[in-house]
C-alpha cells in the first residue's frame, strides 16, 4: 500500500510524463480505501 503511494508521488512529479485523470480516479480511490480526503486544485478552480 506504501509502495502505491510512492509509484503515484513518483509519477506525479515526474517531469518526462504528464499527470493523467486515470492517476487522478486511482489516486482518489486509495484514499478513499484508507479513509483519507484530499481536495483536488481542479475542484478548486471550477468553483
């Protein structure tokens, strides 16, 4: 479960591949499988 963490941090700050949705959705699931909450900066801006 750590190690999915990492892979999704390393991706996300991996400057030779842009952040995609589908990271987004799988980010958001297992932080919902660990009862964990983020607000997204997208969200934020359609407000």
């Amino acid at each position: 479960m750590i190690r999915a963490l990492l892979n999704i941090l390393k991706i996300h700050f991996s400057m030779s591949r842009p952040w995609k949705p589908e990271d987004d959705w799988d980010f958001q699931f297992w932080m919902d499988q660990h009862g964990l909450t983020i607000t997204q900066e997208r969200d934020l801006l359609e407000e």
